[in-house]
C-alpha cells in the first residue's frame, strides 16, 4: 500500500509507472501490471482490480491483485449494484470510505463487508470505442481513501488508460499482420495447385469462406495448415 507522497515523489513515480506500463508485450500483461503498480502507487490501496465493459453488454474482471478483487466484482455482477458498475456507467470516480454505512448499494454493501472489504475507490477507464474500464481500489479500512488518493489515482487512470490503448493498438496491427500473412500463404496454395491468378485465388477463399460460415481468416488457417478447404 503506497503512502502520501510530495509533488516530487508522485512525478517520479508516475514517470516509473509509466515506463513500465509500456514496456509490458501485450494487453493483459499492461493490465496486470497496472493493477499491481495502482497499489504501489495509490493510498489506502490494498488490493486492486480492472472491470471492464466490451459493447455495452460484455462486463467482466480482467485482472486483480488477488482473490479479493473477484469475489467483490461478483458480487456486483449478482447484485447489479456497487461503485465499479457505477464507475462504468455513471461516475468517472466513485468513493465508498464506509461500506459498513453504505446506502447506494445496501444488498451489495451487505454481502462486501463479509469479506473485509471495508472501503473502496473506483475510476473510470476510458478504452476505444464504446468499450470502458474501471480501475477499482479496496482496503479492510473505513475511510482509507482521501483527497490525495483521488487526485493520484485520477493522474494514474490517466496513464493506465494510454498504456492500455497503446498495447491493445499493438496487438491489433500484429494481428492484423498476422491475417494478411495467412491469406497471402493460402492464396498461394491455390495458385500452385490450380494454376489460378492471386485475384482467382482470393475469390476463391472468399466464397468459401461463405459457404462453410467461416470467417477468411479461419478458413485460411485452416487450409494452411491442413491443405484442404472445408467442404459444406
């Protein structure tokens, strides 16, 4: 759990957090490290936890510091109520200092501090699209999160959420890449075998592709790999 900090301190620390998030490979290891540096960096933070919301529809845990992070998160997935589903959709920071006193949530409050989950901080994680995060804080303490806590983690959900972009961004031109290596290698298969121009070739993925209910891609791995394409 990190400690008050001076505007020194937080700068330095900030730019420490920052370095490592972009030197992670890929999106889920930038979220692991992003919940584990917000407890390193944030006050009163114990444990820590990303919800996110893909399509409006798709909300899950994508990465936590432990157990803890989940069986709260669950709770609010059964109750539909609590300060990450608000920090979602309503709030870009949301403060719980006393679940114990909590009345925006009572069935939610009521089932959290069974797990010793006595306060909790969320922000808002801006992602692409219409897809959001959530950075959640939580600590076995009342009112362990103050005006310093708010002010870092909002400095640091900033830099979360570049950090993420940046690697999501990475991992969508590599595969992206990816893709077109793969039906570069199947078209070439069929102009060998058939003896068909490359633009032969790639009409010849497309209609199979929809008449098997296969994305292009998949049925050029498919043929890459097994030399066949998929009969109907």
């Amino acid at each position: 759990m990190a400690e008050d900090t001076t505007s020194d301190d937080l700068a330095a620390r900030l730019n420490e957090v920052a370095r490592a998030l972009h030197r992670q490979g890929n999106a889920q290891d930038t979220l692991d490290e992003i919940v584990r540096a917000a407890v390193g960096t944030i006050p009163g933070a114990w444990h820590a936890g990303i919800m996110t919301i893909i399509g409006k529809r798709d909300v899950r845990t994508v990465a936590a510091t432990g157990d803890v992070p989940h069986d709260v998160d669950q709770i609010q997935y059964d109750t539909g109520q609590g300060p990450c589903l608000t920090a979602l959709y309503q709030q870009k920071i949301v403060s719980a200092p006393d679940l114990g006193e909590e009345k925006r949530w009572p069935v939610f409050a009521k089932r959290v501090i069974k797990l010793d989950v006595a306060s909790m901080l969320s922000f808002r994680l801006y992602m692409s699209g219409d897809d959001l995060g959530a950075l959640n804080l939580y600590s076995p303490d009342t009112h362990a999160f103050n005006d310093e806590s708010e002010h870092v983690g909002l400095l640091f959900a900033g830099h979360a959420a570049v950090a993420l972009a940046t690697a999501q961004e990475r991992e969508h031109l590599a595969e992206a890449v990816q893709t077109r290596d793969l039906i570069g290698q199947a078209k070439g298969i069929l102009m060998e075998r058939h003896k068909l121009t490359a633009d032969q070739a790639f009409a010849v993925l497309v209609r199979a592709s929809q008449q098997a209910n296969l994305k292009l891609r998949a049925l050029a791995e498919r043929l890459t790999s097994t030399g066949e394409l998929p009969t109907r």
